[in-house]
C-alpha cells in the first residue's frame, strides 16, 4: 500500500513538473511572438549622433531617441561635432545612427574632399529631413546681381575643409566663377561681420535660414541672398551632386530683400549603421513619420519632416528596412539610392 502511495506521488510530482513546463513554453512562446510582431528584435542600444546643443540636430536627435524608447527599441542621443565627426562614428562603430548633412554623407560613402581615400561603406539613409539653405549674401545696396558678377570680388567660402567651402566650389565652377574670384575663408559669424564692414563683397552660408549670423547684421546693413538658377542646378546634378535640392527663400527671409529668391539646399538627413538588421530600422523609420507632430513640437524645422519629401536629395544607398517601409508606403525609390544587392 505504501509503495502504491509512493508512486502515486511520483507521478503526481511528474504531472506537475510536465504542465508547469508547459505553460512556461508557452509564456515563452507567447513572449516571442509579441515581440516578433513588434518588428524589434534588437537586443542592443542604438547610440545617435546629433550635434551640438545650440543646433537643430541635438533637439530633434533627442525626441528621436525618446520615442525609439517608447516604441521598444533602446536608443539615447550624445551630442557630438555634427556631420563629418558623426559619418566617422558610424564607420567605427560608436554610433549606430546619425543626422548629419546629405553632401557630408555622400562624400563620406564616396570617399571624397575630407574623406578622400576612406570612404565609410556602412552608412545607410534612412529619410531626409529639412532644408539647410545655400546661401550667396551680398549687402542690398551692391551692384551684385548674379552670381557671374561675382568675379574679381571678394568671396567668404566658409571655413578650410568644410562642407560650406566644397558647396561653394561645387556651384561657382558651375557658374564659371570660381577661378575668378579672391577666396576668403571665413566661419559664419566672422563673415557676416566682414560684410557689415565692407571687408569682403560677399559671403556664402549654408545654414538653415533665416541664418542668426545674417539676421543679426541686417537690422544695420540690409542684405540680399543671390538667385541660382535652374540651369547651374541641372548642371551640378548632371556631374552627379545628386544632394542639392530647389528651394526658395520667401522675401522677408532677411531685411533688405525684395522678391521671392530661388537657391539650393541641401537636406538634414538621418543615416545609420548597415549593421542594423531591417526590422529595425523599418520600425525606426516608422517611428519618424508616425511621430512627426511630437518632432515639430521640439524645433520648428521639423515642420519639413513629410513621406512626400523622405527621398529628396537622398545622397546615399536606403538601408533595406527604410526601403521596405518606402514601399509599403506606395513611394517610388529611384534605382540610384536602392539598397546595395548582396
């Protein structure tokens, strides 16, 4: 009788080891299939390289991070020196995504100008972003009126080795001017300060507008930003600067404009790492235009941020998870910016 009893409970202690096992796989089971569904497979943190924290990257950079948070992909933002520091993050791997300008990502994927011979192969667009302008100032009362009358005068072209400084080559050869004019290389602020004073004819900007350095010396010199007409755009994409974008600056940018003024930009992209898988970053780029209200509460660029303009001047090849996403969305991805095959 004891040892029936005895077996009894063996197998009662079996029956009970068995269901609980049970339902722990299926907990398990039921975990992975909520979590399969989410499209976040992710165990790592994905660290974003924004910029400084006066600028536009950092505000925009830290909502970002904060509703990859919410939406179960672990992120945080760090501030960093912007475009050329952060395609250099991605290529060692201390950042996993970035905002940086689109011409930067096309040199650093490229392995031109301040890239030359180390091209970053892993970087990956996902969206573009907003509009940092270029912009060819003169003071209002100059008899500049083209940018051909640039030559002989004295131009500010930005900062040695910035993206300002190539811009300017870029769209000067294309209007034939740039052997012709005297070279000056000048941060933002000192040339604005330079053409209050008279110290140089013109300065080139590439910020977005309206540009505080440009503003602020307006109020007492009343300025005038140069048009670039279609022909020298056409002429930039055909030698393959796919980046530069149309816009317009309407005519109370700045003190001193009379008209409507047609220029380029190039757009604020958000780039990552190739090493993300694509259900990721297909839930990233999700995230972005799922949550562009709560973006353009933080900074009013925000305001650009639209599935209508995700692919203009896309400069770099789509990470496969954004391009999915793209065409889902029903959006036509030029073959240029698809996903590298392999």
């Amino acid at each position: 009788m004891k040892k029936l009893s005895a077996i009894a409970l063996v197998a009662v202690l079996f029956l009970s080891v068995f269901v609980a096992g049970c339902v722990g796989n299926q907990s398990a089971t039921s975990t992975a299939t909520k979590s399969s569904s989410s499209g976040v497979s992710y165990t790592g943190t994905i660290t974003l390289y924004t910029g400084g924290t006066s600028g536009v990257y950092y505000p925009l950079g830290s909502k970002y991070a904060e509703l990859l948070n919410k939406a179960g992909i672990n992120a945080k933002a760090v501030t960093s020196g912007a475009s050329v520091s952060n395609a250099k993050a991605i290529g060692d791997g201390n950042a996993q995504a970035a905002i940086m300008q689109n011409d930067v990502a096309y040199y650093a994927y490229n392995g031109l100008y301040m890239f030359q011979g180390n091209p970053i192969k892993k970087l990956r667009g996902v969206a573009a972003l907003y509009p940092e302008t270029v912009q060819f100032v003169v003071r209002a009362d100059s008899n500049i009126k083209t940018l051909q009358d640039l030559a002989g005068k004295k131009v500010a072209i930005g900062a040695p080795g910035s993206g300002t400084a190539v811009a300017a080559e870029q769209i000067l050869k294309a209007a034939g001017v740039w052997d012709k004019i005297q070279k000056v290389n000048q941060k933002f602020s000192q040339a604005a300060q330079a053409l209050k004073l008279g110290q140089i004819d013109a300065a080139v900007i590439v910020s977005g507008a309206p540009t505080p350095a440009i503003t602020q010396i307006a109020v007492t010199t009343p300025v005038r930003v140069l048009s670039i007409p279609d022909a020298i755009l056409n002429k930039l994409k055909n030698e393959g600067y796919i980046f530069y974008v149309r816009q317009v600056l309407p005519k109370d940018t700045y003190k001193g404009m009379t008209e409507d003024t047609p220029t380029l930009a190039v757009k604020a992209i958000l780039v990552v790492s190739a090493d993300l898988p694509e259900n990721v970053v297909y839930e990233m780029t999700k995230v972005l235009f799922d949550n562009v209200d709560a973006l353009r509460a933080v900074h009013q660029k925000a305001r650009f941020i639209s599935l209508k303009t995700a692919l203009d001047g896309m400069s770099i090849p789509l990470h496969p998870g954004a391009y999915k996403y793209y065409k889902e969305k029903g959006l036509s991805v030029p073959n240029k910016i698809k996903p590298p095959s392999g």
